[in-house]
C-alpha cells in the first residue's frame, strides 16, 4: 500500500471542519494550560493524543454497530454504577470510583454517551408511533443513572447526562405542554429537592447568591474567578502575566477554573475567539443531525452537538459567577484525560455519522 492510500484510508472517516474546530480548540488548550500549570503540559498531551485515537476510532465505528450495541454498553454502564455504590473507592466524600485491580474507572463518564445512545436507539425502534408511554419510558431510563450518579455524590455529572437525555426525548419530539408542565412541577418540587440536596450543595448554592457573606471561605472561588475576569480587560494581561491565576489566587486554575485564567491573560478579545470556535463547532454537529438519514442518528447528533454547548454553557457559567459551582470542565480546554476523551469520543460518532449519510439505515 503506497503512502497516498494509506493516508486516504486513515483520513476517510475525518471531517476536515470539525477536525479544523478540535485542532484549534487543542491549541488554544495548550496555550492556557502551559501559563496555568506548565508542568502538566506533557500529560495534556497525551491525554489529547489518547483522545484523539479515541475520536478516529469511532469515527470509524458505523450508526448501525452503535445501535447493536446501544443496549449492552447502557446496561453494563448502569451494573458499573451500582457496584460504585456498592464497592467503589471513597474520595475527599464522595465514592465515584471503582477500582478493577489494574485501574481505575470513573462509570459515571461512561453515561455521557451511552445515555443518548440508549435513548436514541429506543425511540428509533418505537418511530413509527411515538405516544407519550414512550416518553415516560425514556424518562424512566434516563432518571435511573442520573440518581445513581447523584448519589455518589457527583452533581456535575449527574446534570450532564441528564442534559443528554433530555435532549434526545426533547428532539425526538416532546410536546411544548409537557415541557411546560415539567417545568412547573419542578419549580413546585424545588422545596422538596432543596431537602435532599447534600450541605455542601445547599452551601454552593447560597453562596452564589452572596458569595460577600464568607469571602475568605465558601465564597472565594467566585470572587476570585469574577475578579480575574474582569481584570483581564479588552486585551489581556498577556501569557503568563495574570496576577489572579499566577499568583495562585484563582483555584483549580487548570481544571475547573481555566476560563478565568485565559480571561485575565487574553481578555474579552481571547473570550470572543474561543466562543466563535464553539459556535462554529456546535454549528456543524447541528448541520450534521440536520443531514442524518435517521431518526437514530439525529437524535444521536443533535444530543452530543448540545452536550458540547452545555457544557461550555455551564463551565463559563459558575466561573463568572451566574451558576452554581458544579465541577464541570471548560470542554476541550480544561486539563483531564477523562472529559477530553469522552467529548473527542462524541466529535467521532459524528464524524461516523457524517460519513455514513448516504447509506440507507434499517
């Protein structure tokens, strides 16, 4: 096989827009990350190496073998989160892990995409009349793995799969009236959630409603975040130069917190580059459901596309001080091997889905 073949075979199932979009977003991770935290540079690295092998093989991975395998890899990833429950590592409080001998799994990161895989092939195999006993069905599946991970407890998580499922129930059709009445019940259920929240969630909570109340306690992360990234200006103070995330003010200033180090260090000009390459990102998953031959993979595309925008949604949210902190990642730009595989791993069933457009799905 010559060189040209085998590069023609090894970027087949590649979308070059999204590729272009990932390719930036890594860069422009490398760059925060090294002025954050430059001694994790090597580990982000592989890290991205690791997740982009993951993307080119799913990529490769046609709609139909997902759908054969939609049920198993659901099921096995709630039997992984009842032995969590059941057997899983406690850390710092909370019991996410489980540990097989040789390493460590974090189940939870499992359901991100197995929640919209399970969802999107249910209500494939119900298209030809969807009534609502279809969609309390789906919300029954999703609502299970969304309690067993808020049990652990890890309500970031718990959010975004929820988000995922919800998408794929919502895209699949769900009537405006019963969104509304969702809505409703669970404004007249918030009493009742309030009580069965943890103490440190209620705390989150009320310290993003006054975070002046504890400043030098629960309140200091956000004012800190807030205050970087409003030093940061149009401009920026340049790499490497934000008194916030330099002088280690700004906590989890890799992880969690890394939007506030490049808004220091980059500015509203840096901000506005990273949400247009969001945007474009984002618009090309919706072009690609747009464009998908089935209802699976619709459902499919359009659930991993708005996982991407909840997740930056999110991040940029309870950093800036409008949301509560969560523990969710800036996607792609944060620092972590597990979230960057789990969206590259999303940015491949895309790509597969792209790819496979033109063939008529049963």
């Amino acid at each position: 096989m010559s060189m040209r073949a085998l590069w023609q075979r090894l970027a087949a199932p590649i979308d070059p827009p999204l590729m272009m979009m990932a390719a930036l977003l890594l860069g422009y991770a490398l760059l925060v990350v090294s002025s954050a935290s430059f001694e994790r540079v090597g580990a982000q690295l592989i890290n991205m190496l690791t997740a982009l092998l993951v993307m080119r093989l799913a990529a490769q991975v046609s709609p139909q073998k997902m759908m054969y395998f939609a049920l198993p890899v659901f099921v096995a990833g709630v039997l992984l989160l009842v032995a969590v429950a059941l057997f899983g590592d406690v850390s710092k409080g909370a019991r996410r892990w489980l540990n097989l001998g040789f390493m460590r799994i974090q189940p939870s990161e499992i359901m991100k995409i197995a929640m919209p895989l399970m969802l999107a092939w249910y209500f494939q195999r119900h298209e030809t009349y969807l009534r609502l006993r279809e969609y309390v069905v789906a919300a029954l599946i999703l609502l299970l793995p969304v309690a067993l991970i808020a049990k652990q407890p890890d309500l970031g998580t718990a959010l975004l799969v929820l988000a995922a499922g919800f998408y794929v129930i919502f895209l699949a059709g769900l009537s405006w009236k019963v969104l509304i009445g969702l809505a409703v019940s669970a404004v007249a259920m918030a009493p009742l959630v309030w009580s069965m929240l943890h103490d440190y969630q209620r705390s989150r909570i009320l310290t993003l409603l006054d975070p002046e109340a504890d400043p030098l306690g629960k309140g200091f992360h956000i004012i800190q975040s807030t205050i970087a990234i409003g030093s940061g200006g149009i401009l920026g103070k340049g790499w490497g130069q934000g008194t916030q995330a330099q002088l280690e003010f700004i906590p989890e200033r890799h992880t969690d917190f890394i939007f506030a180090v490049l808004s220091e260090e980059f500015g509203l000009i840096g901000c506005t580059l990273l949400l247009i390459v969001y945007a474009l990102l984002i618009g090309r998953g919706m072009m690609i459901a747009a464009n998908a031959p089935t209802l699976f993979t619709r459902l499919l595309a359009g659930s991993i596309t708005l996982i991407f925008f909840t997740y930056a949604f999110v991040n940029m949210g309870m950093v800036s001080g409008i949301l509560p902190v969560v523990g969710i990642p800036l996607p792609f730009i944060s620092y972590g091997g597990t979230s960057l595989t789990t969206l590259f791993l999303g940015i491949g069933i895309l790509m597969s889905i792209h790819k496979h457009r033109m063939l008529v799905q049963k």
